[in-house]
C-alpha cells in the first residue's frame, strides 16, 4: 500500500517535472507568413490557395501592417495590403495600384502573442536535424459562438525564445450564419524583432473612406479580383 502511494507519488512528479508551460513570444516584429487555405467557399465551393503576408505584427498596439498575395493554383494572384486594427475595431484592405480601399469591422479573433492557458503541449522535437533547432508542439480548440471561429489549432514554437514558426487550423469561420469548413496552415520566416518604420505599415492611405462600409454581400465587398478575404484569422500563430 505504502510503496504503491510512494510510486504514485514518484509518477506524479515526473509528469508534473516534464509538464511544459504555456509561453510568450515577442510583441512587436517584422516576418513573412507563407500559407495555404482550403475552404467551401459558400459561393464558390471548395477551393484552396497560396497566401504569403509579410510586413509588421505588434501585439502591444494591437495592430498588424502587411502586405499580403493571394495564390490561385490557376496562377491567378491577388497584391493587397492590409491594415488591422483592434484596438478601434476595424480594418483597411487597400488595392494601391486601383487606389481602392475599404474600410470594414476586423477579422477576429485577435491574434495573440502568447500560447494561451488552456493549451496543451503535444510533443517537443527537432528542427534541422538533431543539432538543429529544438521546439515544442501546441494545441487548443476554438469554440463558437464564445470565440467567432470553430475547431483545432496546433501550433510550434522554438524552445528557447517562444517563436512562433508553424501553425495549421482545421474547423469552420461563419460567414454569418453560415458555416465554412476551412483549414489553414503557415509558417514563419525571416522574423526580427521590432517594427523600425510603423509608418510604412500602419499609415491609413488618404484615399481610404473614413465610414466603416455596410456591403452585405460578397459581391459588394469585392474589388476587380479581389478574393473572399473572410478568412483573415491568419496573423494567429499562437
Ligand atoms: C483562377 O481561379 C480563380 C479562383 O477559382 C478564379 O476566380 C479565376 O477566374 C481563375 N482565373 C483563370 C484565368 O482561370
Ligand atoms: C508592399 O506593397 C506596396 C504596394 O502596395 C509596395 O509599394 C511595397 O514595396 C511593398 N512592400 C514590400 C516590403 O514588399
Ligand atoms: C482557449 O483559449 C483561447 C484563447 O484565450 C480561447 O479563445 C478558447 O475559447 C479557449 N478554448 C476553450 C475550449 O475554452
Ligand atoms: C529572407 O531573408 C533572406 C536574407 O535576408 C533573403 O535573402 C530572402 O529573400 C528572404 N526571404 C523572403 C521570402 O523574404
């Protein structure tokens, strides 16, 4: 009895021991994001797609800058940038070489730069070979309607420093009332830490509208080849 309670004891410590704990990364940096997404499209179907963001991720302000393309596997693609702010609650896609630009509530949820709480760590490995890079493996669920998305996020960090360098989604975003079954996927690349020139990524063009839109329909919300972007949860790489 004594020596089962002592094993138990034993058992314990070493799951608590081995227990890895949810982790921060940087607030404010510079990276590329390169992504694919598959999704039904309510409108369109199902369909898949490259995306590839770069530009200025700040959690303290809470606004994120980048310039992002949109890939079809027909060749087709997309040059946008956007401008998400959360602290105010909307954001600008802005097609410069039409000087089109709209203004509209932001994709949520809001990105954070922390693995959260109730996350639980999968598994730790290498990167690059034995001697690479060490990282851990993350994952958590998305409940609607208590978050505005569904489904199962898995994320990886490095070990050492909580950067973030892989994520993948699979679930459902809601385009309304409707329920799209997505999945997404990224990775990071060529992060630095700090943004050196907010300007160049935060600064509201002259030519953007100062009223939020109140386009209904998909049609309404698109420019000449301007994709779906309901999808825009993809700054989530924790
Ligand atoms: C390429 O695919 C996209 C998305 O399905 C479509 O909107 C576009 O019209 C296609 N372009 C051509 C040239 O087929
Ligand atoms: C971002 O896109 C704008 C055009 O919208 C372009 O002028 C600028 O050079 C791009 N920046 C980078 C780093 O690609
Ligand atoms: C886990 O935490 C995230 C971030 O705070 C939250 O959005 C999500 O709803 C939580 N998941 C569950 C199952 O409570
Ligand atoms: C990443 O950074 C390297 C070194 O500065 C540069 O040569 C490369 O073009 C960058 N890659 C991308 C995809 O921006």
């Amino acid at each position: 009895m004594m020596f089962k309670k002592i094993m138990l004891v034993a058992l314990l410590a070493v799951v608590t021991a081995s227990a890895k704990k949810p982790c921060c990364g940087p607030k404010q940096f510079m990276a590329g994001n390169g992504g694919t997404v598959g999704q039904v499209d309510p409108d369109s179907g199902p369909q898949g797609f490259f995306t590839y963001q770069y530009g200025a991720f700040d959690y303290t302000n809470r606004m994120f800058g980048y310039n992002m393309s949109v890939t079809y596997p027909n060749g087709t693609q997309t040059n946008i940038k956007l401008i998400q702010k959360y602290g105010q609650g909307y954001q600008y896609i802005i097609l410069e070489e039409f000087q089109y630009c709209q203004k509209q509530p932001v994709t949520k949820p809001e990105p954070i730069n922390c693995i959260p709480a109730n996350a639980t760590w999968t598994s730790s490995l290498f990167i690059g070979g034995s001697k690479g890079l060490y990282a851990d493996s993350w994952t958590y669920n998305f409940v609607y309607p208590k978050d505005p998305i569904e489904g199962v996020i898995v994320i990886q960090v490095f070990e050492s420093n909580c950067y973030p360098f892989g994520t993948a989604f699979i679930g459902d975003r809601f385009q309304g009332q409707t329920r799209v079954p997505m999945t997404s996927s990224g990775g990071l690349l060529n992060m630095t830490i700090g943004i050196p020139d907010p300007d160049a990524w935060f600064t509201v063009p002259s030519f953007c509208p100062t009223e939020m839109n109140t386009f209904k329909t998909r049609e309404e919300r698109s420019a000449p080849n301007l994709p779906n972007l309901d999808f825009f949860h993809l700054p989530q790489f924790y």
